[in-house]
C-alpha cells in the first residue's frame, strides 16, 4: 500500500508530513510514497491499496479501482468521493468532512497530525518568543518574511521538503502566529498558544471550521492586508506593496501586543490521540489481512 498526498512543487510542510509520519505510527504497512491529482489518476488506479492520511485530498480525484484507506484526510477543494466497500474510513479530519461524504459526524475526530505528540519531543525551552507562519501562497512573496525581520520575531517559511524543519520551530516557539492550518493544528496539539490569521479573501475556511469543530473551537481570524506579488515588477505596483507592508507590519504590532489565544483544551488533544491510536491499529489489522486487497 502506497501513502498517497499532495505534493506541492515547492514544498508543503502539512502535506509533506505525510511520508516521515506514517511509516514510524504505522511499521511494516507502506511500500512508497505517491502524488494525489486528475494527472496521477491513471496510474494510481493501478495501484492495490492507497491510504490517505493528511490533506484537503478526500475528494474525486481518488481512483475507483484501489482499496483505500482513510485516516484523518477532509474535503473542501473538490466534489466529494462517492463512499462505497473500496473505502475503508478510521476516521476525518472533521465532522463538516464527514457529513459531507454521508457518515456519522463522530468520525470527525480531527486532524492526525496532532499524532506528532507521540513522536516528537518538545523543548524544555523555546527558542522563539514569537513565530510567524503564513500560508505557502502568501509567502512567495517574500513581504511577510520583512515584516516579521523588521518586528524582531521568527518567520516560518511553510515550503519545504523537510517537514521537520518546520515543526521543530514551530514547537520551539512561546506564541505563534499562523495563516497555516498546520501551523495552527501542531501549535494548539504541543499546547502553544497560536492566532489565526488570514490575507487571502480566498482562504479556504471549509477546512479551518472543520478541523476547529472537531475540538470544539472557534474559527475568526484576524483580517491582515493582502500583498500580492507583482511579476511585471511596476514602479506603481511596488510603492503600492510597500504601502501595503507598512500598513501589514502595524497590524501584526496590535496582534503581538493582544496575545490572543485559540487553544483547545488539552484534555480533548489526549482523547483524540487515543481514539486515533486505536483507530490506528484496526487499520493495521485491516490493512495485513489477506482480504484487504
């Protein structure tokens, strides 16, 4: 069985989390690694079994022919898949996700990566009073990056092959910033408290209320200005940037001085990671069975 997401050409930290992740929470189970997409559809309907675990990938773009295997993946970019015996679902990142393929809402236990608990260690010091982590659209641009330079605190480039690179900073930090849903999901998992943010009249927030209902938490971002880059690299288009990152840097100064906070409760972190964990295991079971494929 093949552990199938989303590669983005840049590097995603959430998405890329998903081959150095599954293979330690579940041994002996996957042989590789492939790329969720309309152009992978071909080829992964060759495939035996997939599993698909982190990512906004439950969708139509799944191939009908493999046994799949869900655990912890949600919808919100494309048409939902239609639920039949190939589809073996543990559990989604949501109880929005789950209505939406026509199961129970209790399967919405949340998102796996507050598995990582489990794996990694946090420090017994931070390293980063506080870090900021935007959205991997929001930081090609490069604007945030100066900003944050400019205020005196840690930027978290999301793009990046090395997934833990970017967790290690995240946890390392006392208070994080995030336009990242993964920035938020592994800072509330370590119980650092986090802000959501957003810059992107297009964010996705079918993916944000569905992980945050999972944990019985709210959803309202803080609105920052949008600064889009501009390729044809225009006199105007630059003072107008520039005005805009002015304007971007004394937002984010009212945000550091509130401190506010979106924490879960860490009781409810404890009985997720249990019933992901036992969820876990009967997919183990499952997958090793000889009538899984």
């Amino acid at each position: 069985m093949k552990i199938c997401y989303y590669h983005d050409t840049e590097g995603n930290f959430g998405d890329d989390l998903n081959a150095w992740m599954w293979p330690k929470l579940l041994p002996g189970i996957f042989n590789g690694t492939c790329k969720h997409g309309q152009e992978y559809y071909a080829e992964n309907n060759e495939e035996p079994a997939l599993f698909y675990g982190i990512g906004t990938i439950l969708d139509e773009r799944i191939p009908q022919k493999p046994r799949k295997y869900i655990a912890g993946v949600g919808t919100g970019y494309f048409a939902p898949p239609a639920i039949d015996d190939s589809y073996n679902v543990y559990f989604v990142r949501g109880p929005r996700t789950a209505q939406k393929i026509g199961l129970s809402p209790s399967l919405g236990i949340g998102d796996p990566a507050i598995l990582l608990k489990e794996l990694l260690k946090q420090p017994e010091k931070p390293l980063h009073r506080t870090s900021l982590i935007m959205h991997c659209d929001t930081a090609k641009t490069g604007y945030w990056k100066k900003i944050a330079e400019k205020l005196g605190i840690n930027h978290i480039d999301p793009r990046t092959t090395d997934p833990l690179k970017v967790i290690n900073e995240l946890i390392a930090s006392e208070y994080v910033i995030t336009e990242s849903l993964h920035g938020a999901i592994i800072a509330d998992a370590f119980g650092i408290p986090w802000r959501p943010i957003t810059t992107m009249p297009s964010i996705n927030q079918f993916k944000w209320h569905d992980w945050c209902e999972s944990l019985n938490i709210e959803y309202h971002p803080a609105p920052l200005v949008s600064i889009y880059d501009d390729p044809s690299n225009s006199l105007v288009k630059s003072m107008v940037n520039k005005g805009k990152a002015f304007l971007g840097e004394r937002q984010l100064k009212v945000l550091l001085k509130e401190e506010k906070s979106y924490n879960s409760d860490q009781g409810v972190i404890s009985s997720r990671i249990s019933h992901m964990l036992e969820k876990l295991e009967q997919l183990s079971i499952d997958a090793k069975s000889p009538e899984s494929v």
